[in-house]
C-alpha cells in the first residue's frame, strides 16, 4: 500500500517516538513495516485497503462504531498498521460544509486547525440527542474526530455526559503514541462535545 501523502512519515521508530513530531529531515522513501511474517503484511494491508473501500461505498458516514474500532485495533498489532486505520476512519467522514468552518466552531487547545458542529435534536422526556459533523487540516487529526463520533454522535446529552472517551483514548493506547500536543488536542475536542452537551441540558432561558 503507498504513504499516504503528506502525512506523516510511517518508518520503523524506536520504542516510544510519538506521531505528530516534525517530519523534517526525515527519509522520503516509502516506508518499512516489520511484522513477523509477509503473510501477515499482506494480511494487515489488505484489511486497510478493505476498511477504505468500505468508506467509499458509505461516504456520508464511516458506518463503524466505536466497537469495531476497538476490536480493529486489537486486530492490527503493528502500531503502523493502527496510524493508517485511523487515518482511514478520518476519511470516511462527511464533508463539513464551509458554513460551518467557523470560528463559533473552532476547537481551541488543537495543535491543528479543528471544526466542530453540533446539532441538537430535541427528544421529548429522553433528552435531547447530539449529532455532530466536524473536520481538521491534519489527517490523524480527522481520525480521532471520527473515533469521537462514533462515541458520541447520535448519544443523548445525559449519555454523553457520562461517557469516559479519555479512559477509551488511554485503552486504545493512543496517548503513548501520540504527541502532547494530539492529547491534549483530544481532550480538547472531548471537553467541546461535553460542553455542548451540558448546554443542551440547560432550561431554556
């Protein structure tokens, strides 16, 4: 499978280098992935291709919960393998219309230039219902959207609210392998959706 372009460089990395550092400098060969068999290679590459394909056959949405994306990563033991996954998922997000690139819909704290939109659907007695549409300037970036709203789009506001997406994020293993400055970018983005959510819980004025 080729890089994905302007990206990220995808090299064997020693025990502990994080995404999101500068690429300067770096190699632009095509990158290296060393997994113990090529069967398993072949495996991991053509599941990515299928997840991408999957995408495009549903562009309005990626059509996966936040179950799939946690046994996919349980499925993907290469840590590269997981990059170009989450990137894929950030792919198979909605386009965000230019209205809503705002700055009302800027998420403050990103490294990375961050929209996101929220809807809220009133539900009678259930509570009002959140559905969210968003993008950013960096692929990954557009990953973790896309994992955060296969969390919360489509929750109620109360549900949401009581929802751990940092312990999830932390399960995933994403903060060991992220920059600071991603973490912090998510916690940002999560802290948005609960603040819109606690906003939607509020009686009308």
């Amino acid at each position: 499978m080729a890089r994905p372009e302007g990206i990220f460089e995808m090299r064997p990395a020693p025990i502990g280098s994080r995404i999101g550092a500068s690429a300067a400098g770096r190699s632009p060969h095509p990158p290296v992935v060393f997994l113990s068999s090529g069967i398993r290679l072949a495996q991991h590459r053509s599941y990515i291709l299928d997840v991408r394909e999957t995408m495009i056959a549903n562009p309005s949405e990626t059509g996966t919960t936040i179950d799939e994306i946690v046994d996919n990563f349980s499925l993907l033991e290469e840590w590269d393998d997981r990059y170009r996954y989450v990137i894929e998922l950030g792919r198979g997000l909605s386009a965000l219309p230019e209205c809503d690139r705002s700055e009302a819909n800027k998420v403050q704290g990103c490294a990375s230039q961050v929209w996101l939109a929220t809807t809220v659907h009133p539900d009678g007695r259930g509570g009002p219902v959140l559905t969210f549409s968003g993008d950013s300037d960096a692929h990954i970036v557009r990953g973790l959207i896309a994992i955060l709203f296969a969390i919360f789009s489509g929750k109620r506001a109360a549900d949401i609210l009581s929802t751990d997406a940092i312990a999830l994020f932390e399960r995933l293993g994403l903060r060991e392998h992220l920059t600071p400055q991603r973490s912090n970018g998510f916690r940002s983005m999560v802290e948005r959706i609960r603040a819109d959510a606690r906003a939607a819980l509020a009686p009308a004025a």
